[in-house]
C-alpha cells in the first residue's frame, strides 16, 4: 500500500533563515505519527507548508498520489487533510455547534446545513462538549476549546489529522481525557499526526517518532529507538548534558 | 531637455509631499488610524498663514512653526478626548469616526472662511534661478527645502528624543509598549498632535504656492493616501521615498497625458500596488 | 419564517403610501427605499463578511451611467436599469478578486478610491458621458404625479428583492461561509472555506442592487453628473445607516435608513448651511456612543478585522 502523504526534500525559508531545509517524509495510513523537537525546530512551519500555508520553496508534497505542493489552503483541506492550531481559532460568537457543522459543510462532505447540523451534535456529544452544544464559542474554558478544536477537525472528516499541540495549557486530568479523544480518533481509521512537547503523551500513542532539529529530520522511527538516539539527546540538551545521559545508541 | 525640467518639477514637488504625508504616515502606522481629517489640518495650516500674512505681516515661513503649534493643540485635544476611545474598536469605526470629525470641520471652515479660493502673493515675489536648461521657481524651492527641513527635524526627533522611542516603541507593539511604562493614551494623543503639527506646517508653507479653501481638503488628503501606499507607512524615509515618487508620476503624467489626469493616474496607482504589492515600496508592513 | 413575514407586512404596507400621501411624501419614500437598497446591499460586504467597504458610491455611479448612456441610445428604460446592474456586478467581481485580499484598512482605502478614479474617468471619456457637463436622461410622457409613483413602486420593488436576496443568503451556506470569513478568516480556509471565491460574490452582490439604484435614480432625476453620482457620500451614508440600526442585523440597514433619513430631512430644512457639520456631529455621536446601533447587541459586535 502507498504512503498517505510524502514530503519530498521540503525547504522553507523566511527571508534568510531556512526554517525547513530538506524535510523528506513518509506516512502511511493508520499511523500516529509523534513530530518532536526543541523550540524553533519547524514543526508548526511543517505542518503550514502541508496545510497550504506557506509555500514550500523547493520540494514537494504528496497526498494520496496527488501532487498538493501548490493547492491553497481551503483546497488542500477539502483533499482530506484537516488541522488543529496550537491557539484554537474559533468562529467566537457562534455556537458549538455551528462552528462544528462548519467543518462538516465545507470539507466534511454534508450535503446541506441541515446535515452539518446535525452532524455537529453528534460529534459535540462524542468530545464531551453536548451540555455546552448551543453556548457561544468565546464562553468555553480553554479545554473546551480544544475540544471544540479537535471536534471542528473529525468534522472535516480527514485522512489525515495534524495535531498541534492540543495539549498546551491542559491539566494533567485533561490531558488524559485528550489521550483517550486521539485514541478514539485512531480507531476510526484517521491518520493522526502530532506535534508534541510532552513525551507522555508521545510515549502514550504515538506509533512512531520523527525529530526535527533546525529544519531537518535526525531521527525517524519507533518510540524505543528514537528516545535512546544521541542525536536526538544532543539536540535537546546540548552535547555536554546528552553525553552525561549515558545511555547511547 | 525637457525631461530633466519635468524631472526637477518632480523633486521640487516631492520634497513637499513628504511633508504632507508624513503626519498622515505617522498617525497610520503608530496608532493604525487612518486619520481623514489630515487633508483639513493642511487647509487649516494655510488658514493660520493666510490670516497672519494679512493681519500681522508675518511670513508665511515664519507662520509655518505658529500653524504647527496651534495644529498641534488642536490634534492633541482630539485624538485625546475623542479618538482615544475607538482605539482598539475595528477599523470601520475609526474611519468612519475621523469622516464624521473631518465633515464637522471642514464645514466649519466653509462657514467660517467661505469656499473663496485665497492666495497670498509674495511682495516682493522671489523669481526663479535657472540651473543650466531648468528652470526652479524660487518659492517653490524655499517651501521644498523648508519642507524637508522640517521632515528631518521630526525624522530626528523620532529616533533621538526618549519621545520619539516612545513613539517607535508602539508602533512596535502597543501591549509591549504598556508594559514598558509608556503611557499609550498620552503617547498616541502627542503623536497625533505631531501629525496634526506637520500637517499645519506644511499647510503654511504650500499657502504661497497652491490656493487655500476648504474644497481643498480632500486633494491633499489623496495625496497624502497615495504617498503612504507608495513608500510604506509609519517611516519618514517611507514618506520621503513616496512623496519623491508622487511628484515624479505627477510631474511626468502632466507631460503626457496632460494636468488634468495627473490626480486620476495617482489614484490609478494606488489600486494597482494595493493590489500587488500593499507594503508599499520601502515595504514596512504597518500593522495588516 | 418570521422574516419572511415581517418582510411581507413591511412591503404591503409601505405600498400604501400613495393613497396616504401626496407627492412629497412620494419623493421621501422613495429615497427611504433607495437608501435601505443602499443600506442592505453594503450590510452583505460590511456586516456580513466583515470586509469594511467604501465603494457604494462607486457601484451607484457606475449603475447610474451605465444606464443612462444606454437610455441615451433608446434601449428601453427597464432593460437599461437590469443591464446597469450587470455591469455594476461585473465591475464587482473584476476589483474585487484585485482588493479582497486586503484586509482592514486597505481593503477600505482602496474601495473608497474606486470612486474617485470612475468620476475622473467619467469626466475624461466626454463623447461617452458628456464628462463634466452632465448627461440628460429621456423625458417621460407622464403627469409629475404618474411619474411620482412609478418610480416610488420601482424602488419598492428593488428594495423588496434586495430584502429577499438577503434573506436567501442569510440563510444559505453562502450566508454561512461569509460569518465564518467575518469571525476567522484563517480559520475559515483552513476548515475547507473557499473564502477568495465567497468574498467576491458577496462583493457582487452589494453592488448590483446598488447599480439598479443609481440606474433607477438616473431616470427618475432625469440629470446626472460625475460629481452628484460618484459623491463619497454614497458611500458613508449607508454606513451610517447600518450603524444605525445595527451592523450584520436583518432588518437593522432598513430602521437605519429610515432613521437617518427623518433626521436628514429636519436638518436639511432646519440648518442648511451646516447640515454637514450636523451629519458629521451625529456620525461622531454614534460611532462613540452606539456603536452597535440600535438593533444590534454586543452578540453581534464585528471582531476586529486589524
């Protein structure tokens, strides 16, 4: 079976600074995907150069077979790529559940309003967030909001799903409440990829690991292998503390 | 050879339209409103020289630091007690709040002076020097220098004086400028009386050149638009950059296509780089 | 279901008018339903969609001369109005896919030249437009009070389809797309929003009703000028309307410009010389002190569009 996405040699650079400088990757379907790495290692940047965001300055992406490197945004979204921002972005003043139908009239295949609609509560119902279904977005705490978030994304119903950073702000109770939502995800047969500072929850669902350091991949495999990789120690620590680890690959 | 008279029109020219545009440039980048009234300040500037030529027998060179100062006050009290409050409303209300300030005084102005077109003639009128095959009017010289004189004193003033980094600071970032200790009403209340205050200026200065009456207005507040589209906003090098390309276009469009296109082919203009190119030539992006 | 309602009691009733009035009260309602066609219309680019438009004034200019010059040409008066608003809606598209990509204060700046620029060019092309000496429209053969109510029930009618559209689109997905776009754009793409395509069509649609208008305004003033058509007040004063009465409401653009239309006529009457002072005293007032109109609550407060 042929890769879902495959990101080909991708280089993004902002005026002089290449924030992305040959990133090649292959994701199959069914995976969940953790991509780590220390601040400003161009994660968020990847995941924009996927969505359509940004334009890659050389490389290229490719979804299902399909060349997407230069589609825009609303485009590649109604290929079946769906996303979540690291600072949720609601509609603010409409209810949950319309900015859950939403997701489900534009890339998420319901035919009418009426559909989306209805659409929307169920899926509010399955994140948790059916009592609040008609309150207004900008009243949710921030936990609901991810939910919301992560709701507004199943809507889309995607193949593939890029995380970011859901977990940022959440307590620990939350967190794990998060957990089970991805899982859940997984189990309809979405690929999942996740941009993660916290390696419980990497550790928790992640399937596979990718690290990225300024720009490039250095570590690209299962959970066990990549977290004892010097590579990937050195670029979190710096060479003098990952040599005092010990524990080399 | 009638390229380069055309060409040292344009300069001469531009080294005024700097001077307009900067207030206006300086009040849209600092404190994101686009202030409409900027074209009355100008006229009212003119005002204050018109008034002090015929009644006190001051020059309008020297009349020109009075009409900033009075501008200035004037600037001060709105933005202060008016425009303060619509700050961090969207976009719409600040625009439609300045139209509603500008019809208030513009027809103030009507009332008051009438729509008569004044001028104030020079006696004695300075002439011109002809450099080589061009001919400069000396008037329109002095005002150009005097112009720019006056753009670089407040270009120094902004990077030198604590008040000017105040001023950049919130240009910057308003909630980072807070929390740096500047107080933003009061701030952006004085870099709108420096808008204002450039805008008077330069308003006494032009009243020897263009003929002062209120349906001026929304002439030189076009310029002053085009101007900040063309070199960017919120710089004085940005105004100076636009203004010199202004009075190129201008001066050139006269030539081609006649004085009376040269309004239209600015405004032309400034679609077509909204369009393409929004951060203007020296592309400091004032606050999308 | 409601609106419908209330949109079919509103039209009925305002029909009755002639039999109420003579022809002065005519002439007011006339302009009342131009205005709230005016009024509607920027309410779909500026409430709606969220995009603060200033080019009214351009769309009625363009509306108001494409017409007459085809009426000069003996096309008959009613296909001249529907062709005035094709070209109106046409010109929409074509700017807009060059603008919408603006936002704020661009967006804003470069709508508000649009008029300037098509009054320059109106006054340049003469053997067209008959530049700055005006253009004249045909005379009718009819009584000043036939042509009184003609041209009232024409506008009713327009206001009448204006209301409609904007009651379909409130409620279509379109409708749904664009208060989207207004709250998120970002967001709106990202979730599979095609906002370039929908920002156009809400642009054209705030523009031929408005060309209508400017074509139905040419005929019954019979004189038309760059300067009168492409004023930039035509581009304020449905602003202030929607102010008013509410941005992004319904019916807000209409209790607006009925509004603001009483309050103009008495200073009109009252203080000619200052009636500008006095718009914009009341513009200031507004924009101060009721910012969400009379209509329109804190719900439906436009998110800054920086």
């Amino acid at each position: 079976m042929g890769a879902l996405i495959e990101l080909d040699g991708i280089v993004r650079a902002f005026g002089g600074l290449r924030a992305l400088d040959g990133v090649s990757l292959s994701i199959a379907e069914g995976e969940i995907v953790a991509l780590i790495g220390p601040n400003g290692a161009g994660k968020t940047t990847l995941v924009n150069v996927v969505t359509g965001v940004h334009q890659a300055n050389a490389g290229s992406v490719r979804f299902r077979g399909e060349d997407i490197t230069r589609l825009s945004p609303d485009r590649i979204a109604r290929h079946g790529i769906g996303r979540t921002f690291q600072i949720v972005q609601p509609f603010p003043h409409m209810s949950v559940a319309e900015n859950i139908a939403a997701g489900a009239r534009f890339a998420g295949g319901a035919s009418s309003l009426a559909e989306a609609q209805a659409r929307a509560r169920a899926l509010a119902a399955e994140v948790g967030l059916g009592d609040a279904v008609d309150r207004r977005a900008e009243t949710l705490t921030l936990a609901k909001r991810k939910r919301l978030e992560l709701a507004k994304g199943l809507a889309m119903r995607p193949r593939l799903l890029l995380l970011d950073e859901v977990n940022a702000g959440l307590n620990a109770s939350e967190i794990d409440e998060a957990l089970t939502l991805i899982r859940a995800i997984a189990a309809r047969g979405i690929t999942i990829v996740v941009i993660e500072h916290l390696m419980k929850v990497v550790l928790a669902v992640a399937t596979r690991i990718v690290v990225l350091h300024q720009g490039r991949v250095i570590a690209d495999g299962a959970p066990d292998v990549v977290v004892r990789d010097r590579a990937v120690h050195e670029a979190y620590l710096g060479q003098r503390y990952a040599a005092s680890l010990g524990k080399v690959s | 050879m009638i390229y380069l008279q055309v060409l040292a029109n344009g300069v001469v020219l531009g080294g005024l339209y700097a001077c307009i545009a900067v207030g206006f440039s300086l009040v849209w980048g600092v404190l994101n409103v686009i202030n409409l009234l900027h074209g009355s300040f100008i006229v009212l500037g003119a005002y204050v020289a018109f008034f002090s030529y015929h009644l006190l027998g001051l020059h309008p060179f020297l009349s020109a630091p009075l009409a900033g100062m009075l501008l200035f006050v004037l600037g001060f009290g709105l933005q202060g007690a008016i425009i303060n409050r619509v700050v961090h409303a969207p976009v719409l209300m600040t625009l439609t709040l300045t139209f509603g300030l500008d019809l208030l005084i513009n027809n103030a102005m009507l009332v008051a002076f009438k729509a008569d077109y004044r001028k104030i003639v020079l006696e004695p009128p300075l002439g011109s020097i002809a450099l080589g095959e061009v001919i400069l009017p000396l008037d329109r010289v002095a005002v150009m220098v005097l112009a720019l004189l006056l753009t670089l004193l407040l270009y120094q003033l902004l990077r030198l004086s604590r008040l000017g980094r105040a001023i950049v600071a919130m240009r910057m970032d308003h909630d980072a400028a807070r929390l740096m200790g500047i107080n933003v009403m009061r701030m952006s209340a004085v870099t709108f009386g420096i808008g204002a205050f450039m805008a008077g200026a330069a308003g006494s200065l032009l009243s020897i050149i263009y003929p002062i009456s209120p349906l001026n207005s929304t002439l030189f507040l076009g310029k002053a638009f085009v101007i900040c589209v063309l070199g960017g906003l919120g710089s004085v090098p940005g105004a100076m950059a636009g203004g010199v390309v202004l009075g190129l276009i201008e001066s050139f469009s006269a030539l081609w296509l006649g004085p009376e296109y040269a309004v239209t082919v600015s405004f032309v203009l400034l679609i077509v780089i909204l369009a393409v190119r929004p951060t203007g030539l020296l592309g400091k992006r004032g606050f999308e | 279901m409601r609106d419908w309602a209330i949109l079919a009691a509103g039209v009925t009733l305002f029909a009755l008018l002639p039999l109420l009035g003579g022809n002065y009260a005519l002439r007011l309602g006339t302009i009342f339903a131009m205005y709230a066609v005016l009024a509607l219309s920027w309410n779909i680019i500026g409430g709606l969609a969220g995009y603060p438009s200033f080019a009214t004034a351009a769309f009625f200019g363009l509306g108001a001369y494409a017409s007459a010059i085809l009426a000069g040409k003996s096309v008959p008066m009613l296909l001249a109005w529907a062709a005035a608003g094709i070209v109106a809606a046409t010109f929409a598209v074509v700017i807009g896919l060059a603008i919408l990509h603006l936002k704020g204060h661009y967006f804003a700046i470069a709508s508000l030249v649009l008029a300037e620029v098509l009054r320059e060019l109106t006054n340049s092309f003469a053997d067209l437009t008959g530049g700055g000496m005006g253009l004249n429209l045909p005379v009718l053969r009819w009584t000043v009070g036939q042509e009184a109510q003609f041209f009232f029930f024409a506008m009713l009618v327009l206001v009448a389809l204006t209301m409609i559209a904007v009651l379909l689109l409130r409620r279509s997905t379109l409708g749904f797309a664009l208060r989207c776009i207004q709250q998120n754009e970002d967001a709106a793409v990202m979730l599979g929003i095609g906002a370039r395509g929908c920002k156009a069509v809400a642009f054209m649609l705030s523009a031929v009703f408005v060309g209508i208008a400017g074509a139905i305004y040419a005929s019954w003033v019979h004189y038309i000028e760059p300067g009168d058509v492409f004023d930039v007040l035509y581009s304020v004063k449905p602003l202030v309307m929607v102010l008013i009465g509410g941005i992004g409401t319904l019916f807000g653009p209409v209790i607006g410009a009925a509004v603001f239309l009483l309050l103009e006529e008495a200073v009109w009457r009252s203080f000619l010389t200052i009636h500008a002072a006095v718009l914009g005293g009341l513009i200031v007032l507004l924009v101060l002190f009721l910012p969400d109109g009379m209509l329109g609550s804190r719900k439906a407060r436009l998110v800054w569009r920086g």
